[in-house]
C-alpha cells in the first residue's frame, strides 16, 4: 500500500501532538497527586498513582517516536537548510560553483 507523504507527516504529527497533550497533562496530575507510597496496601491512592505514571510514561514514549520519526522524514531538508544558514555569503546564481541551492520538501511522492 502507498501513502502521500503529506498523509504520512499529518498521522505522525497528529500521535505526536497527542503524546505531548496526555504526557503533560498527566505530568500536571503527578505534580499535585502525592501518592505517600504503598505503604503495606493500605494506601488505595498508590495504584492510582502508579495509572498515572504508566499513562504517562507511555505516551511520553508515543511522542518521543513520534518526534524520532519527524525528524527521520524531514533530514534532507534539515541538512539542506543548515547548509544554507551556515553560508550566508552564497549567491542565489545557479552558476557559481558556491551556488547552493533552495531547500524544498517533495510531497507529492509516495512512501511504499
């Protein structure tokens, strides 16, 4: 099956910015929910801590996935356009030798 590469980006950049929203959120629940530990099971807070912590552990992992893969698809134009702000001197004029030239993203090819 082929997908866009656009339709691809979009999927990756929807799970990650949901990653971020539950992982902070959680983060925010975890900040102000002090379990005070097991305490031999007499603490009923504890396992609702620790499904706190499990939630927010995995989709902290969701959205760093999510972030290895943006960058994964999106190296080329990031090596291109370090290049481009690392020689502020070049020319836009495609015949010199020093000509670097515009960093563009393809999308309209498809990933097998």
């Amino acid at each position: 099956m082929k997908i866009k590469k656009t339709t691809l980006n979009y999927i990756i950049d929807i799970l990650t910015g949901l990653g971020f929203l539950v992982s902070c959120i959680t983060g925010i629940i975890l900040l102000f929910n002090e379990s005070g530990g097991y305490q031999g099971g007499r603490n009923p807070l504890y396992y609702i801590h620790e499904m706190w912590v499990n939630i927010h552990i995995w989709s902290s992992l969701v959205m760093s996935a999510g972030v290895a893969a943006h960058l994964i698809l999106h190296w080329n134009w990031m090596v291109c356009m370090t290049k481009k702000l690392l020689s502020p001197g070049k020319t836009k004029d495609a015949n010199r030798p020093d000509f670097i030239p515009v960093c563009e993203m393809n999308t309209d090819s498809n990933y097998d």
